[in-house]
C-alpha cells in the first residue's frame, strides 16, 4: 500500500503542473526491506498500479491483474491515467538489495523508496524520495516534518496512554468516548452532514469491508501465489467447524477459538492473494482487528452495534500510541509492530465493547504487546504467507486471552502501556536486520523454498 500510494502521488504531482508531455520516462528504485521482499510482497505490482494512478483504497481488486498485466505486455504505463510513457520493468524498477538506504536521503527507515521523471534526452524533471512506514502510511524525505503533522485541532489531545487515561478521567470520559470527540472535530468539514454521522458511517464502512474481506477468505479454496504452493484453509476449517456444530451430539467449548483462528485466516489468505484488506494496522497484520472483532459479534450474548463502534474507537486509539511513540512497521521492529500492536489494539477494544473501564482497557493492551515483545520478522520468501497467515491467528486468540485476564483483574498493575510501547520500540532498533522483514535469516533462510 504505502509503495501504491507514493507511486501515485508522484505521478499526479507530475500531472498537476506544466511540462507532464516532457516526461518521457519514470524510474523507481526500491531500498531495504521494501528491496529484500517486494516481490514477496507484491510491490512490483503496486508501483506499476501507483504510477497508472491507481490509489488502494479505490481500485477495484478484480481489476488488478488485468491492469498490470497491460502494462506488461505494452510496455507503457499512462503515467496518472494520462501521459501514456515506455516503461521497461528491468530497467524502470529497480530493486537494490545491496543498499539499505536511499543515498543522500535525510531519514533513514529500510522501506525507501526513490521516484525519479526523466526528459527524452535523459535529463532528470524531478526525483521525490519517500519511506513507507507501515500501514500504508508513507512520509516524504526532507518535508517540512511540521507540514507532515499539522491537522485540524482536536479537543483531547494525548501523546501516552497515562495521558490518554488523565485526560479521558478528567473529563469522565471512556476512552471510545474521547475518540469520538477528536473523530467528530477531525470530520466537522464535512458540511453536509453531521461530524458524528460522518464517524460512524466511516467506522461502519471498516466494518463492512472487514466482513466482507471475512466473507470471501472463507468462501475462497485453492492454492496462494508466490510458488510456496500453500493451500488456503479458512475454507476448509470453517467447513469442519460447522460439521461439528451440526452435530448435536458434540459441543466443544472451545469452538469460539478455532472461529477466531478461521476469521483471522480467512482475512491474512486474502491478503496473500493481493484482496482487500483493512489495514490494522498493517496488511500483514490485518486478521487480528476483524477476527475479534467477529468474536465480540458473534460469541458475545449480548454484543450490539455500540459494542463495535466501542471496539474500533478504542482500538485505534491504542494504534496510534503506537505509530507516535513507536512503529508498526516489521521492517523497522520486527512483527512485534505488526501482529504485536494488532495483538493489543484488538485486546483493548475488545475490553472495552465488553464494558470495561479505561483502566481494564489500558492493562489489556499492555498484556497483549508484553506477550508478543521480540517476535521477528522472518517470512520465508518474502511472502506474507509463512508465518503470516497463522500468526494473525495466534495474535487474535492472545487477544481475546488478554483481554479475559485485564477483565478479571480488581488491582492496579506492575507494567504500564506506555513502558511496554517503550520496551517493545528499543528491542526493536536493536534487532539485527536479518530479522527485519529482509527473508534472510530465521524461517526464511532454514526452510527450503519448495
């Protein structure tokens, strides 16, 4: 997603302003992780997808193999949907594995990527350099960071969890409730409608396309790409599940786990298959949110609507301690920022859809992240395949786990959010690239490719 979308911006700045008929060819070099495991991750497609002016959130998923395979076997890209341009993949994108950094680029973050427009005489018209942090998040080397940040004013700030906690208290507020008032401030340009419609509506089109995501991961048999020939099996799981629910004779009271394992499958197979996925909060992480999500709806006696927009406030308000404090990038910490932070935004909000209080909400984060510290990144061939997939599964059954325990708990805890944020971003600078979604160590480098 972020290589998508720094893809595209840089093709419509270029058709924005005077001279886009002068651009005659557009090269993209690939650094780091993104280099290591772009293919794996699908990266040469979404370049090719970006510069055609393609956005993730808008394209339409059945129309992506057919659009890169045009521009394949053309040899041409119109640049924005516009500017029609010779793109010849081996010599337009590049992946350069030996170097971690773009050169000369101020930040240094292993998912770099430079874009760079040439005239026919091969004289450069512009060259933007961006990092894709996670999430599909992307910032731009040498921005303003001021201008990066800068948003509309929000009438509860917080920048930790103590001060998300203090803040929601002084204002006897539950944390859902909070996030609220900071969505409604953000949407209140939307003069149409009203702030909290606006919200809501948003929250329901996360949900929607979750379900949906759910829905076609469980439905969906067969064999993944990337040529680890793994089997997809939500489908089957899901299959032997109802079987055994048809079965009156047997109940098992742990079936609402192996449901959660199928939900969670169900989304991570899809985004294997390039579908579309909510990231939360990133792609590779995205079966953890919905599958708990699936839990509170489904297993919960008596979950509700309001119960939902509980669960996805207050998980995003652990996410973003997350982003700000942190990473959620495995290319930067490992996927403890991926599958870790899923981990305990879903036990978070999970606790709080259950009617738990702040303080609940916050432990049971705190658990969830304190419970995945250290988890490498290691896929082996650089697809989000193995571990991914079964990883989502492992991080939604810890969640609801978390959760159960902060719920049961009367007493003040040792280990607070914040610390453990702390504890999980330096372990993470400290690990050794190997483990940091390059495939060249770990599962990735002692199982066999076949």
């Amino acid at each position: 997603m972020g290589p998508m979308r720094a893809a595209c911006r840089f093709a419509r700045s270029l058709a924005e302003r005077p001279g886009i008929e002068r651009v005659h060819r557009v090269q993209a070099e690939l650094y780091g992780s993104l280099a290591l495991t772009g293919l794996g991750h699908a990266t040469d497609r979404a370049v090719l997808l970006g510069l055609a002016g393609h956005e993730p959130a808008s394209i339409d998923p059945a129309a992506i193999d057919s659009t890169v395979a045009a521009i394949r076997s053309s040899r041409r890209i119109h640049l924005a949907g516009a500017r029609p341009i010779e793109f010849q993949e081996e010599r337009d994108l590049l992946f350069l594995r030996a170097v971690m950094f773009p050169p000369g680029a101020l930040t240094q973050h292993p998912n770099g990527m430079r874009l760079t427009a040439f005239d026919a005489a091969g004289t450069v018209l512009d060259q933007r350099t961006f990092f894709s942090i996670g999430g599909g998040f992307i910032t731009e080397d040498a921005l303003d960071a001021s201008a990066e940040k800068r948003q509309a004013a929000i009438p509860f700030p917080f920048h930790s969890a103590a001060e998300l906690l203090a803040t929601a208290h002084a204002n006897e507020l539950s944390i859902s409730q909070l996030m609220l008032e900071n969505e409604c401030a953000l949407a209140a340009h939307e003069a149409e409608r009203a702030p909290v419609e606006v919200v809501r509506q948003g929250i329901e089109r996360i949900w929607k396309t979750m379900q949906d995501c759910v829905a076609r991961g469980i439905a969906t048999e067969g064999i993944l790409p990337g040529g680890l020939n793994v089997r997809r099996r939500a489908h089957r799981l899901a299959e032997r599940l109802r079987e055994k629910e048809a079965d009156g004779k047997r109940s098992d009271p742990l079936a609402p786990l192996d449901w959660v394992t199928v939900y969670a499958m169900a989304v991570n197979e899809e985004n294997a298959a390039g579908g579309r996925v909510v990231t939360a909060p990133t792609n590779g992480a995205a079966g953890v949110v919905p599958a708990v999500a699936h839990y509170y709806e489904r297993f919960i006696p008596d979950s509700d609507h309001e119960g939902l927009l509980r669960f996805f406030l207050t998980s995003a308000a652990i996410g973003i301690l997350y982003k700000e404090n942190a990473s959620i990038s495995g290319a930067e910490v490992g996927c403890q920022g991926e599958v870790g932070v899923a981990c305990s935004m879903a036990a978070g909000g999970l606790t709080a859809a259950l009617g738990g209080t702040n303080g609940q909400v916050e432990h049971a984060a705190e658990i969830a992240m304190e419970h995945n510290l250290g988890m490498t990144c290691d896929p082996i061939g650089g697809l989000v395949q193995i571990p991914c997939i079964e990883r989502n599964a492992m991080g939604a059954a810890k969640a609801v786990h978390a959760s159960r325990i902060a719920m049961n708990e009367s007493e003040a805890h040792k280990v607070s959010l914040d610390q453990v944020i702390r504890t999980m971003y330096l372990p993470g600078l400290d690990m050794q690239s190997r483990y940091k979604e390059t495939s060249l160590a770990g599962l990735a480098l002692n199982i066999i490719e076949c």
